[in-house]
C-alpha cells in the first residue's frame, strides 16, 4: 500500500514537472504560432492578388522594433468606418485576406491589418508585452491619419487578436469607439488546461478554482477576463458555438463580465461556426449583426456625409455600385 501510495506521489510530481519544462521550454511556440506547418514566413498572396486598393505600411513599435501592416480600403474617397483588425494566432494576416475581402464589400469599410512582431515581414519575436505595443504603434499611426474618419476606429479581434484588441480598447477610450470579440479566450491561463488537461489544477484564470502555483510561469497569461470589465466602449461578442478551439463558455464569461458593467455589450451565437470558419457558416446573419453593430456605435457624422447622387444616397458611387450589386 505504501509503495503504491509512493508510485502515485512520484507520478503526481512527474506530471508536474514534466508540464513545468513544457512551459518553461515551450510555451511562446504553443501560444504564438507565426509559421503555419509546411508553410513559409512570408505573405503566401498580397491583397493585389484579390484587386484590393491597399498600401504597405511599416512601424516602428515603442521599443524600436519594426512592423509591416496592409491598410486596405474600400475606395480612396470612401471615409467608411475603419476596422483594426488583429488575428489569431497562426499564420500571417495573408491568411485572412478572403476574409477581409468580403468584409470590405458588405460592411463598406477599411481594413487595417497588422503583422505582430516576428509574424509575416515584421522584426522581431512575439511576446505579450511586444504585441500589446505593436497593437499602440498601429492604432496611433491610424488616429494621426487624415485620409480617414478618426472618430470611426473599431477593433475587430479573434481569438488571440480579441486579447490583443481587448487590451488596446481599454488603454484608449478616446481613439477606440467599440470592439469587436471573435472566439476569444477568457486567459491563456484557462486555455492550458484545454491544450493540456491536466495542467487544470495547476494554473488557472481568476474564473477557474485551484492552487495555480504554476502561475508564474506563464509569460503570456493574457487575461482577457480582467480587461474585458475594464471596457467602457461597446462590445461586440461573436460566439461560433461549434469552436473546436476555445471552448464557447469561454466568449459566454467574457460576455458577462462585460455586460455587468457595460449596458453596450451585444452577445451573438453562430450554432455552426467554427473557431476559423464562424465569418463562413454565420452567412448573412453574421454580416448584418456586424453591420447593425457599426451603423450604431461607429455612425458616418453628419460633416462628413457626401451631397446626395442621383440614386438619393450620401455613399460614394463605389459604394452604391457595392450595394446595388449586393441587391441582384
């Protein structure tokens, strides 16, 4: 009996150790993934593959290191509302630009789209903190711009991009006007008990129960939970509840520690969207829901509306083309 009780104390402290050199070693490569398996580091396609007006932007972070962005617009002359968009966190933003193509065309708005440090042709290694300046670099770049409507900056994340969105909203009530949530996580701290279950009982959020003594040693804890009722602006929370991913009572937490603060949080379920794929299988509705969205917290200012053309609209003539051929 003794000898089994001991065997089982050694495998309880193997197993801890064993996830403690797992995270120490390995965990800036579970949680940033800037090279897809079979694939290279630079941007397999440009938006000129996809006959999108776009121009290359480069930065320089607060700590000196150097950044490249897409800005992608509708149209030059169109002052649409302008999405900072931040990714998940595999692959390049070129990975998302069939995406972001149809965003352009149903939401009528400009995208920009920045590679985190060490992703796509950025310098540089992924960190928590160096992401959170990156994400600072590209909404000041955007906020000193005159070829937009400043006041119309929405922050669109998914997933680890929500965590990265969620941070610069609050940092920034006066340069954000609402955020966009996409099958974010609560923390990477509950999402290591998804990737490694039995880490649970070791390291954990402030929504999950346990001694979490393996705390520390997460460098990247992006406690989205904590920020999230921090918020001020309008939120946005988009759920695919089939995500194979995060798991969906994750976007349920974030919604409710919110909402419990913040009267301007709007919570929607997609019951096939995927952790990737939830823009696809949510079709019209999901498009609407965005658009709704913005139209209400993000709204073209009087001053800046065009004098009506000869189809009775404010829009641009490339945009009323975009809607009338949305109509046929």
């Amino acid at each position: 009996m003794v000898s089994y009780f001991n065997a089982l104390l050694y495998g309880v402290g193997g197993l801890v150790v064993a996830g403690m050199a797992l995270l120490v070693a390995f965990q800036e490569k579970l949680v940033y993934v800037p090279v897809l398996p079979g694939l290279t580091k630079s941007y397999a396609i440009t938006p000129a593959r996809l006959r999108l007006t776009y121009e290359d932007v480069w930065l320089r972070s607060s700590d000196g290191v150097r950044l490249h962005a897409w800005f992608i617009k509708l149209f030059p002359d169109c002052r649409g509302p302008t999405l900072l968009f931040f990714q998940e966190n595999a692959g390049n933003i070129a990975h998302r630009l069939e995406m972001v193509r149809i965003m352009l065309q149903r939401l009528n708005c400009n995208v920009f789209m920045l590679s985190y440090r060490g992703y796509g042709a950025s310098d540089g290694y992924p960190s928590q903190h160096g992401i959170t300046m990156d994400a600072q670099a590209a909404l000041d770049h955007l906020s000193q711009r005159s070829d937009i409507d400043t006041s119309r900056i929405v922050v669109f994340g998914r997933s680890l991009g929500g965590a990265v969105g969620s941070v610069l909203t609050k940092n920034n009530p006066d340069k954000v006007a609402a955020l966009i949530l996409e099958n974010t996580f609560t923390s990477i701290l509950d999402m290591a008990g998804v990737l490694l279950p039995f880490l649970k009982w070791f390291i954990g959020g402030s929504s999950t129960k346990g001694p979490k003594i393996l705390n520390f040693l997460v460098r990247s804890p992006w406690n989205t939970i904590d920020i999230v009722g921090q918020i001020k602006q309008p939120i946005l929370f988009l759920s695919g509840l089939q995500d194979e991913m995060v798991p969906p009572p994750h976007m349920q937490m974030l919604y409710a520690k919110a909402a419990a603060r913040n009267n301007r949080c709007s919570f929607v379920e997609f019951p096939t969207g995927m952790h990737m794929d939830t823009w696809l299988a949510g079709g019209d509705t999901y498009w609407r829901t965005i658009q709704e969205f913005l139209e209400q917290h993000a709204p073209e200012k009087n001053e800046n509306r065009s004098s009506p053309n000869e189809n009775g609209s404010s829009m641009c003539p490339f945009c009323v083309h975009l809607k009338l051929h949305e109509t046929l």
